[in-house]
C-alpha cells in the first residue's frame, strides 16, 4: 500500500500535522473518554478537530478540545521525559488519524524533539512511535477500528523544521543557493521551550544550539498569577489558551481586559530571549535571525526590535510542520536510505 507522506510537530501546546495540502491544529491535551449521553444536534458544524476520540491499548481517551471540555480528568504533560507519558502516543496516533482513508494506511513521517532533548530521547520516541498501531479513532460516538502503521520515520532537531520550510523544495533543492553561505539563528519559541539552532552552511552547528525552558508557558504562568490576583480565580494551563488568544476574561456574565497582563508577560519572555541570543551567539557574525513558533509570533513585537537581522518567519506556528513535510517528501520520494523503516530494520 502507499505511504503517505506528514510532517508531525508535537509541541506541548499544540500538534500540527501536514501532508501538503490539508493542515491541522489541536491543543496537546488528552483525558478520560467515556460515552457521552448527549450529542449536539450541531456538532457536526464544528471543526473535526474539535471532537476527537481515539482509544489506544483498550483504553478511551478524548484529544484535544473534546478533552477540555468533556473529560473529568485531563492533562496537558509538560515535563522533561515526555516520551514516558501515555500521551505522546496518544497525541501523535491522533494526528495521523486525521489523514487515514483506508484501513492499513502506512505513513512516512518526519517530526522533531526539543535541541537539548534530541540525543537523549530520539531512540526512546522512535521505538514508541514507529510500527504498526490498532487503534479506534473518530468523533464523539463515531468511532472507527483501523490499523496504521508508521512505516519510515526521521526525527532531527526542532527549529530545523522552520530552516527547512524556507529554504527547501519538496524534491530536495534548495530555493535560494545563497543559503550555504549564511550563518542562520533560528530562535523557536514553543510552549515550553525555547530552541535556539545554529545554521552555517545549512549545517546543524552543535556547540552553539540549545534549548531553553523560558517560553510561552512562562509567560501563561504570569498572566495566570496576575489573574488569580485581580479576580481570585485559578486558571489550568490549557485552560489560558483561548483567553490569551482574545486578550479577554469573563468573570459572572462581564468581560474584562487582561490584555495589559498579556503585554508585560510577552516583554518578560522577549527580553529573556534576547538575552539567552545574546548569550550563545555573537549577533555581529549572525546573518539572519528567524523567529519562529507560535511562542515568536506572541513575543514578536518585543524580540525584534532588539536585532536588526531578526524577522518573524510567515505562518510561525505552522513553519517547522511545513518544514518537516518538506524534508519527509526530499527523503523519502527520493528513497533516500538514511531514514529507515520497520522492515529495513529486520
């Protein structure tokens, strides 16, 4: 059978998935599934996203929005050894979910683990990760059994999605030749971390990349402490996404703006961001500067002002997937041996 080919971001905040045409979103969060004893009339109007169910090893798990808001236990995991948690599979085989047509789909994916966490866990998550998975996946009480299989897998480090999505074609070559000659930072803000990658000559330059845990959630944290002052109300983390996203909380039936929380919390996280940039690289001998992430594009307005070479990359919450995609089609169109499959392995 084909394998399709999906680029799979696995951020702690949020999942991106994409095949080159269709691209998905949904929060990192997963809960207890159960079997609800109502469903809205209008529930198929929603983003399919919005409803996700996947039950993985005889257990039922709500992903997503769906977990928020009907699971009486849920969880967003942001610990360093993530490839431990239940989780990260759970999360990862919804995301494939979403792209089966057939019952047997194979799939050749390219995704990526955090600078600092890729040497250590890059086996630990391949062995979780690639295979063959029974599943049941669907809607609220529209489930379906199917068998995938992650069949050819490559994981690199994180950022390098984003230096991929600009500069990479499909097919392997690279859109502007000039690249080889520039000494790229990449600075990729995620939930909870932060990677900063080196490129010279498009080459991953170790001794001057890292991760750092000062990210988006710092700054949720704080917004979450100035809320809890003012209004003497504790918010979940994944409960803080849609009213960063709106600037706005509504407390008994009246909407107040917490949009000047949001602003000092966003220039905290920025100036910390531009000091670890400083710390690591000399801005001087840098090129470019991409920011990246959706974590770049909350802090962009504060980060870029301090180096004149930093630009906040198009579409930065989706630049690593697209990345990623277009790595996963160079490689494995072109048969390229360097990313294995099972059966290569045997």
């Amino acid at each position: 059978m084909f394998s399709k080919i999906i680029g799979i971001d696995l951020g702690y905040g949020f999942v991106k998935a994409y095949d080159g045409q269709n691209e998905y979103i949904f929060p990192s969060t997963v809960g207890v599934g159960s079997d609800l004893r109502f469903k809205s009339l209008l529930i198929n109007q929603r983003n399919p996203t919005d409803n996700l169910v996947i039950t993985v090893d005889g257990k039922k798990y709500f992903v997503g929005e769906l977990a928020k808001r009907q699971s009486q236990i849920v969880s967003r995991f942001l610990g360093k050894y993530r490839v431990e948690d239940i989780n990260t599979k759970i999360l990862f085989l919804a995301a494939l979910g979403l792209f089966v047509k057939n019952d047997g789909q194979k799939f050749n994916v390219v995704t990526g683990l955090p600078v600092d966490y890729y040497q250590s866990y890059r086996d630990d998550l391949a062995e979780l990760i690639q295979g063959t998975h029974n599943i049941s996946f669907g809607y609220v009480n529209n489930e379906k059994e199917m068998t995938i299989t992650v069949d050819r897998l490559q994981i690199i480090p994180q950022p390098f999605g984003t230096l991929y999505s600009q500069y990479l074609e499909s097919d392997g070559s690279f859109r502007d030749e000039d690249a080889e000659n520039l000494k790229i930072g990449i600075v990729d803000v995620g939930y909870k971390t932060s990677d900063f990658a080196l490129a010279e000559g498009l080459e991953f330059v170790d001794k001057q990349s890292k991760s750092s845990e000062i990210a988006l959630a710092t700054a949720n944290s704080l917004i979450a402490q100035s809320i809890q002052e003012k209004y003497k109300i504790e918010k979940e983390n994944y409960e803080l996404d849609e009213i960063i996203e709106s600037g706005s909380l509504r407390v008994e039936g009246i909407t107040n703006d917490i949009s000047g929380f949001k602003e000092q919390a966003f220039k905290m996280v920025a100036d910390k961001i531009a000091t670890e940039v400083n710390s690591i690289w000399d801005k001087k001998e840098i090129d470019v500067i991409m920011l990246t992430g959706g974590g770049g594009k909350a802090i962009a307005e504060y980060f870029l002002a301090k180096f004149l070479q930093a630009v906040l990359v198009s579409n930065p919450q989706f630049a690593n997937v697209r990345g990623y995609y277009n790595l996963a089609s160079a490689l494995y169109r072109s048969n390229f041996s360097g990313a294995q499959s099972k059966e290569d392995e045997e």
